[in-house]
C-alpha cells in the first residue's frame, strides 16, 4: 500500500515536470517572443517592453523611459512598424536575420528563464545625439532628465532608440531662449542638432518681440534727436561709433538750421530678416525694418521755408550687442531697397505720436 502512495506521488510529479517543460517551451520559444513584442507595443506596455529588450554594451541601462521612446517611435511611424514587425516575424520563424542593416537592434539569445528554457531578446545598440553649435556650454535633457555628455566622443548619451522631446539649453556671452526640439527621432543612427546661437535668437518669437521694442526705443531717441535740434544728449542706446557719426552730422549742420521737428509713427520689422552672428568679440545683428517718420526742417536764411526731411522708408538696422549693458546697440541705419511687403513682421504704433520741435533762441543767431 505504501509503495503504491509512493508510486502515485512519484507519477504525480513526473506530470508536473513534463507540464512544466511543456509549457516552458512553449512560453519561451521565438514565435512567443514574436507574440509578447506585439503585445507590448500594441499596448502601449513599457514595462513589459523593457523585459524583452537587452544590450551588450555595459554604458548603457534599459529603463522604462527609453522602453517608451522606442515604443512611440514605431506607433508614431506606421511604415517603420510595419517593416519591424515583418523583418522581426521572419527571424523568429528562423528565417535569416534580414533587417539589422536597416534598424540598429539584433535578435538573440540572451541568458536563460528558469535555468532550462531560452530567453530571447533584441540586444539594443545605444544610439547619441551631437550637437553643432557656436555656443559656449550645451545642456541636454529629455522628461526633465539631463542626458549625459561623454566628453571623449562629444556626443550626448547613452540612449534608448526613439523618438524624444529634447530640451537644450546654451550658454554664451549673449543670452539665449532654451530651445526646444518636439518628437525627434533617434533611430537608425546618431542624431546631429544645428544649434547656432545667432539662428537660434533669430527664430524665437520671444526675443523677435524683444528685439521690436528695442528698435523702437532707438527710432524715439534718433526723434528726438532730430526733432530736437540734432540733440546728441538723446541718443543713449547707440553705439560709440554711431554717435560720433551724429556728432558729425551735428556740427555740420546744426550751425544751419533754424528750426526742427519730428513725429514717429510706426515701426514694422521684418523678423524673417534678422540676422545674427559673432563678428571677431562681438555679437551683431542685422534687420530690416519699415519706419514711419514725417518731419521738417528749416534753415537759418531769411525767407526760407521748411523742408520735409526725408527719414521714413525701409531702412537695414545693424545692432551690436554690449555684454557689460545687457543690450543691443544701434550701429547704423541704411537705406533698403526692400518693398516691405512682408508676412512675419512685429509691428508697433504710436496712435498720438509726439511732435519733437526745436527753434533756434535768438542769442544762438548767427
């Protein structure tokens, strides 16, 4: 009776063990993996994903995060899945490794589950991001992560293939906006960024609007320096070479003139024409800009009359930027032959424009 128990536990286990490598093999073959893969990128599943993936490069750590960059990246591109999946059935029915010239991840055997059965994978090469920048210092970070920088290399990683939201940020003797980079793939290989400083202010709609109030603090001073009798005083956010250039046209003309006046209406600045760039030291900029002026002057002759001046129209502005003052100067003024027929403009209007006006005092008489 004894053995008989004995018999039935012993046949009782040996079922148990040939379940258990039945179902282990039929958990833990290619096509299962094939299965589980689909499942988790269908379902949107990082965590799962994650088990599923592996690497032989000892930098790089497959996490969540980059599980779920890879995932969004093929979910985001249909044709791409659709080449992934395909090239990934074939290798897991046996079929001869056909796709790792083209996606940079190869199907293996990784290790083994349950000390008896195969774990299969797809080893991961880590792809990097560079940069191309005239910048002083360059920051990486995606999801408020800064992304590692390997100095050697000059390159940003190690990272998960996929799509990321990147935030960059620049440092340089000029302040810049940090710049943000939505949805950019990093797949098939490294990812270079184009971050010049000067395109990178030129392009942000925050230092465009900026940059219009600047220009128009400089066209109220150059107002009231005409309308108030070529006043040099008045001129405060110029460079040093522009205001030796109004002195100039101050001492030739003022001992001239009688009277002077000045009203500034409009500004309108052509954003898709700002230029910046590094000159030697210094940071310039360059931009057209339509301005509307009308203005008067007359001379000190008897009987003469007043004549309009001949300031409004399109003019190409050159700022130069100051480091100590945190600010960009006015350079020079030229004419432009531009027709100011322009679609992205910051425009600004003085509704009740002030009349400059300046009279020569008798005691000045010449």
């Amino acid at each position: 009776m004894k053995h008989k128990k004995w018999l039935v536990i012993g046949g009782i286990v040996l079922i148990l063990i040939c379940v258990f490598f039945i179902w282990g093999m039929l958990t833990h073959s290619k096509s299962d993996y094939y299965s589980n893969f689909k499942h988790a990128l269908e379902n949107n599943n990082a965590e799962e994903m994650k088990t599923l993936l592996t690497t032989n490069d000892d930098s790089f750590k497959i996490d969540k995060t980059g599980s779920q960059a890879f995932i969004n990246y093929l979910n985001n591109n249909p044709a791409d899945k659709a080449q992934f999946l395909k090239t990934l059935k074939r290798e897991t029915e046996g079929e001869e490794n056909s796709y790792s010239n083209e996606f940079p991840y190869t199907f293996v055997k990784d290790g083994k589950d349950m000390v008896f059965f195969p774990h299969y994978a797809l080893s991961i090469k880590p792809l990097y991001f560079t940069v191309t920048t005239d910048a002083d210092k360059t920051s990486l970070s995606t999801n408020k992560k800064e992304i590692p920088y390997v100095k050697k290399a000059d390159k940003y990683g190690p990272l998960m293939p996929g799509v990321y939201d990147v935030a960059v940020s620049l440092t340089s003797s000029i302040d810049i906006p940090i710049v943000h980079f939505e949805n950019e793939q990093l797949v098939k290989k490294d990812s270079n960024l184009d971050l010049q400083v000067g395109d990178v202010l030129s392009k942000d709609k925050s230092f465009q609007s900026t940059f219009s109030k600047n220009i128009d603090g400089c066209m109220t001073e150059f107002a009231q320096y005409w309308g108030g009798g070529l006043d040099n005083t008045k001129l405060i956010n110029v460079t040093d070479n522009y205001r030796e250039s109004a002195l100039l046209q101050t001492n030739l003309l003022l001992p001239y003139l009688a009277k002077t006046n000045l009203k500034y209406y409009e500004l309108r600045v052509n954003n898709d024409s700002i230029e910046i760039e590094k000159n030697v030291d210094a940071w310039e900029a360059t931009v057209e800009a339509d301005i509307n002026m009308e203005g008067n002057v007359q001379t000190i002759e008897e009987n003469s009359f007043p004549v309009e001046l001949q300031l409004a129209g399109v003019r190409e502005l050159v700022f130069v930027y100051d480091t100590k003052l945190d600010k960009w100067l006015l350079d020079s003024a030229a004419e432009s032959y531009s027709d100011a027929k322009w679609k992205n403009i910051s425009k600004i209007t003085h509704k009740n424009p002030v009349n400059y006006e300046w009279t020569l005092k008798k005691e000045e008489d010449i």
